[in-house]
C-alpha cells in the first residue's frame, strides 16, 4: 500500500523523500489544500470515507495508511 501511497504523493510533493514516516507538513510541505485532495485521492482510490474527527490525529504517511487499512475492514 506504500507504494500506491507514495505514487499518488508524487503528484502533490516534488523534491522529497516519501517514506512511511514522512510528516505531510513538516516532512513534505505540504499546503491543507493540497492535503485535502490527496485525501479525496486517498478516498477514491481505495473506496473509503475518511473520518474527519480521525483525520485530526494523522500526521504521517504511516499513519495515513494505518487508517485506511483500519476502514477497509
């Protein structure tokens, strides 16, 4: 799943290491907006709908999927 992660990350982020432990913010500059599409991306790709409530904790790409293998169930 880190992989897919990472191919749709690379539409958002240039010039960054992705790895599992990569902070969105921090780590990958990433703007809210653009955090925000790649999380309807996210959604799209893997027919979940993400909590917003849930969302507030995720800071990681780890923990991103974390929570989407979490729903998936």
């Amino acid at each position: 799943m880190f992989e897919r992660f990472k191919e749709i990350l690379s539409y958002y982020v240039e010039g960054y290491e992705i790895t599992p432990d990569s902070d969105f913010m921090a780590d990958l500059k990433m703007l809210s907006l653009e955090i925000v599409d790649f999380i309807i991306d996210i959604e799209k790709e893997y027919g979940v709908r993400i909590p917003e409530k849930k969302l507030a904790k995720v800071k990681t790409v780890q923990q991103m999927i974390d929570l989407v293998e979490s729903l998936k169930k």
